[in-house]
C-alpha cells in the first residue's frame, strides 16, 4: 500500500494533475507518513539538496507525537534570488500552494549521528551562513491542509519548492526577534513577523533536523540547504500572483508564481 500510494503521489506532481483527496488512506501515525514520503523520494530519483522544517499543526501534535516535521528539498525545484530580479516559481492549478517567509542555512559541515545529542547551541558552529528565504508550499491534492500534518509529510512534506534569498550578516549578534520578515503578496502586506516566531529559531530547527534524520540513518551534508520553519505564517498563492519577502537590513526576493507543467 506504501509503494502504491507513493506511485500515486508522484504521479499527480508528475502531471501536475489536481487530486480531490489522499490517494489511499491518509496516514495516521509518523513512521507511515515518512514510510511514504521516502518511498515517494526514491520513486521520483530527484537530486536531493537539502530539507525543510516546519511545525506539525496544533491539533496534531499529541496525537502525532511530536511538534515538528521534515520534508527532502531538491535541485530542481532550489532556486537562488537576485537583487531586483523575480525568481519564476510554479505551483499545481488546481492543487494546494502557499509562499512563506523563512530563514534558510547553508551548512559549513555534516552533522551526523556521532555530533549527537543535538541542541541549538552544538549545532551552531555547522552553519557556513543564513540567509533569508522563502518556501514555495505547494501539493496537487487541494485539501492538503485540512488532510492534516501526515498528509503534507507523506506528500514531500508539503513542499514545491525554496528559494534561497540574500545572506543574513551578523545574524549570531542578533536577537531572534531582531531577524524581522515581511510578506507582501500582489502589493498588500499579508504578514510580519521575525525568527523568534520559529520555536528556538533557526538554530533549534536544525537541532531538530539533525535528530530527526540521524534517527532514520541519513546524515546532513556541508553545502546542503535547510528551511528552518514560517516567520510570518503561510499565505495562499496562485499562478498569476507575484510576491515580496523582505528581510530588514539585508534584502528581498521577489517571486513570480506560475503553473507546474506536466512532465
């Protein structure tokens, strides 16, 4: 049944087809939510470069078991930004999609499971930068959201995409709540908000990250890519809609959002 509804996963990304519900019974534990997710990484032989965070929803996370989760992030769908320049992005007509503002790092060196336990402050000195970044949220089954936390894990985490904006400097003399972010979506101000919005910002998200894949036998690698989690929440986007996320005192990405076209 794994491999079945991976199949199915894949397929709809692949063809950028809009699914109407889970393509099987929706998970209801983690260990079966990742199970698919990996199937579905294995299945589509995408290079991987990276992984996000994010928070499993409130009402989830007893029942879950936990209060984060993790999805692969992968070279075709990593973009970087440059300064004046939109950075054409694609989501699923039809399907679910959102932008979101995050805090990318770029890791100086592997984190395996030999650099365990993992705490916000051991974790510190495997950061080589961070960066502001946005998270391209995007599913073609409509109702990902309200399918709930192990749905989005099993379908790549919910994920369609990153992109990694400008270098955030002297983030490590700042306060988390000095990292501010602001959303902008077709010239209104949708969202505020800054890195102490993300539970032990950044660095707790790749704490957690590290734990997370050490304990499933992967290894986080130098030159990988981490989204460490929403600032300013998740925001509906569509082809045709154009975004702005703002990093105060280090720069901006704009985002022009297109349609997925099937392959």
């Amino acid at each position: 049944m794994i491999s079945e509804i991976a199949s199915r996963l894949l397929e709809a990304r692949r063809k950028a087809t809009p699914l109407h519900d889970f393509p099987g019974p929706v998970p209801t534990d983690l260990e079966t939510a990742y199970a698919i997710q990996d199937e579905v990484r294995r299945q589509s032989g995408r290079a991987l470069v990276g992984w996000k965070v994010a928070m499993i929803q409130p009402r989830l996370r007893q029942q879950l078991g936990g209060e984060r989760l993790a999805g692969p992030l992968f070279a075709d769908t990593l973009w970087t930004a440059a300064p004046g320049k939109p950075v054409e992005v694609a989501v699923f007509e039809g399907g679910e999609a959102a932008l979101e503002a995050e805090f990318v790092i770029r890791l100086g060196r592997d984190l395996s499971a030999a650099d365990g336990p993992f705490t916000p402050e051991s974790v510190a000195d495997a950061v080589a930068s961070l960066h502001g970044g946005a998270e391209i949220a995007a599913s073609p089954i409509a109702p990902i959201i309200s399918l709930g936390s192990a749905a989005m894990i099993a379908d790549l985490a919910f994920n369609g995409g990153a992109v990694v904006g400008p270098e955030i400097p002297d983030w490590r003399s700042q306060r988390l709540d000095e990292l501010a972010t602001r959303m902008t979506i077709d010239g209104e101000v949708v969202g505020e908000g800054d890195a102490a919005n993300v539970p032990g910002g950044p660095l707790g998200a790749l704490a957690f990250l590290a734990a997370h894949l050490t304990g499933r036998g992967e290894t986080l690698r130098k030159g990988q890519v981490v989204l460490t989690g929403a600032t300013t929440g998740m925001h509906a986007i569509t082809p045709g809609r154009r975004g702005l996320v703002e990093f105060h005192g280090a720069g901006a990405i704009e985002v022009s959002v297109g349609a997925v076209e099937p392959a």
